[in-house]
C-alpha cells in the first residue's frame, strides 16, 4: 500500500503536470502540427538534466555515473522502447489526428496491457475481459466520428505512409500502443529484478535516448525556426488594443525598471518557443509521477490512473480549445472511459472481493469438516 503523503504527490505530479501539458501541446500543434519532433527532443532533453544529479558520483571518473544495478542492456532496450513510443505518439499528429481523438486512442492502453499480460501468462475475469470489449468499440466510435466530421474515409484498403492520411496517424497510434504495452511489462520486470529504481530509469531512459537525435538535426533545427518565428509572447499575453501601463506612470524606481525589463522580455520571447518550454516542464512533471507509480505499483494499475488523468485531459482539451463534440464522439468517448473506470474497478475491488469471500468460504468448510 503506497503511504497517503506518496499517493498525494503521485497524483498531484500526474494531474498537475499531465493535465498542463496538454495545454500547452495543442496551443504548439494548432499552429505548427508538424513539430512533434522538436517537442520530443525538448522533452527528453529537459528531463534527462533534471535527473542527472540524482545519478552523480564524484569517486567514478570520467563520466562521473553512479553505478546501476540493472544491466546496461537492459537500461538500452528500455530507452530505445521508449524512445520510439514517444516518436511515434508524436509523429501521429502530422497525420491529422485530433488531440481528443489522440488522448482516446491511447486510452486503448488497457488492450494492448491485457494483450501483453496474456502472453506472459497471466490470467484475467470476464468483467475485465468485457471491460476492455467495450472501451475497444468505443475506441472504434471516437475515430470514426472524427474521421467523419474531417470529411475523411475510414477504409482501410491503402495506408500510404507518405502522405498526411488518417489511417496512417491510426496505424502509427496502434504500433505505439503495442510497443508501450510491451515496454511497461519489461520495466515491471526490471523493477522485480533490481528493486524500485525508478529514479535511474527515468535517468537512462532520456540519457541514452537523446543522441538518437544526432540524424534528425538538420528536422529539428527546421522545427525550431518556424516556432521562432511566432508573434511575440507580449502580443499573446496583451493584444496590441489592449493598452498597458507605461513604465513610467509608477512612483518607485524598482518596479518601473522590472516592469520595463518584463516587457523587453515578452517582445523578444516568440510565443511557441515558451510553450515549448512549458510543454517539456509540464512534461517533466508528469513523466516523474508515472515513474514513481509505475515503481509502486502493477502495469495494470498505472494503465488504469493514466486512463483517467486521460479523461481529465480530453475535457481540457475540448473546453479550452473549442473542439468539436458531436454524438458519436460523446458516445465513443463515455465508452472508453466507463469501460476504463469498470476494468480497474473489477482489477482493485472486485477481484480481491471475490477471493476474499473464497477463502472465507474455504476456511468454513474447513471446520464444518473438522
């Protein structure tokens, strides 16, 4: 049982730092949607300096790394399984797919979980079997709704992975979910094996992912230029109709200068390159939380809290950016996430219920026999 004060810090870096990143996300991808690369890398890079003093050691020259517990090799897999989840996830909104259709289809994580757990043997109910039936159909509904309303078709019969096609974006999504599955099974059991060294996964997983960035420098350099090239942050934070105070209308010298300096700073600041930044930091946040619970506690546990900090970032997503909420896609959307709320109901309380009563029942047969 994890202790109240972690629970609380888990679900406040999740949430807090989830929920923010989507913000931030889509206010990038609506402007440049093909800079999932550049997000990506800033990601990576941030997070990997924010863990590398936790991994310091001054005795181990020359690259001053404390050592791990865990075989290099299998540091490696990770990082290269998790780098090609997040390229993927990424790359998919080159390829017309919304952010609420996005935040849904990864929600199909609870599949892709069963499916992984089922070929290492692990065994599961009915309810839970049902559960994820049902969050598949809705999964089917969303897409199919927002492939509707972009006056997209939904066949299927040619995927041209060239060209900026819905089905691709649905295709490259689904490989990224069963690579993710997969990935959190081998994490759980590198975990089994070494300990809770989520800190050191966290660091290796960034570290050894971002020089698989050398062959795109020329991508993310492009990337960063158009960002740079966005209108200053001090037109979004107040539009040229809206008049501000001049530095000096204030009496102390202090706050006129500060104001002065905040202002030279937002006209020089393109407003993509600050969500950018806010995006890796949120980011950085959010990445830490699922770390520390993935550490805690069961993939299928970590599925089930992402799937609701899913449902909170697909509201976000629809309330602050006006998207578009037809039928299907209400009916898709309450599917998966119903099914999502009954799976990990059935997986922390119905199953434990049932075997509770089982071994009550057990032990009263045992002294009616005696």
């Amino acid at each position: 049982m994890i202790p109240g004060l972690l629970e609380l810090g888990i679900v406040s870096l999740i949430f807090g730092g989830c929920c923010s990143n989507v913000f931030a996300l889509e206010a990038i991808v609506k402007q440049e949607p093909d800079s999932g690369l550049l997000i990506t890398f800033f990601q990576f890079l941030l997070t990997m300096l924010f863990a590398l003093p936790s991994q310091l050691d001054p005795t181990r020259p020359p690259f001053f790394i404390q050592k791990s517990a865990v075989p290099f090799r299998k540091w490696a897999a990770s990082a290269s399984m998790f780098f090609a989840v997040n390229m993927l996830n990424n790359w998919a909104f080159a390829f017309q797919i919304s952010v609420p259709v996005h935040i849904i289809l990864r929600s199909f994580g609870s599949v892709t979980t069963m499916a992984a757990g089922w070929l290492r043997g692990k065994t599961y109910s009915r309810v839970q079997v049902a559960s994820v039936v049902v969050l598949t159909v809705g999964v089917v509904v969303s897409a199919w709704a927002d492939a509707v309303a972009k006056g997209k078709s939904m066949s299927t019969s040619s995927i041209d992975l060239t060209s900026a096609s819905f089905e691709a974006g649905l295709l490259i999504l689904l490989v990224a979910q069963l690579l993710s599955a997969y990935m959190g099974q081998y994490v759980q059991d590198i975990y089994a094996a070494h300990g809770r060294c989520w800190q050191q996964n966290l660091f290796y997983s960034h570290f050894l992912s971002v020089p698989l960035f050398a062959p795109l420098a020329g991508t993310l350099r492009g990337q960063y230029a158009r960002l740079a090239r966005s209108t200053p942050l001090l037109d979004y934070v107040a539009p040229p109709q809206v008049e501000l105070v001049e530095p000096d209308a204030f009496s102390a010298g202090e706050g006129s200068a500060a104001l002065a300096l905040a202002r030279r700073l937002l006209a020089r600041t393109p407003t993509s390159l600050a969500l950018l930044l806010a995006n890796a930091a949120t980011q950085l946040l959010c990445i830490s939380g699922v770390n520390v619970l993935s550490a805690h506690s069961s993939a299928v546990t970590v599925t089930i809290v992402l799937n609701v900090r899913k449902l909170v970032s697909f509201l976000f997503s629809v309330w602050l950016f006006g998207n578009e909420m037809g039928g299907q896609m209400v009916v898709g959307a309450v599917l998966v996430f119903g099914a999502g709320a009954l799976y990990g109901w059935e997986t922390s309380v119905g199953i434990r219920r049932r075997r509770a009563e089982e071994e009550k029942g057990g032990r009263e047969r045992g002294k009616k026999g005696e």
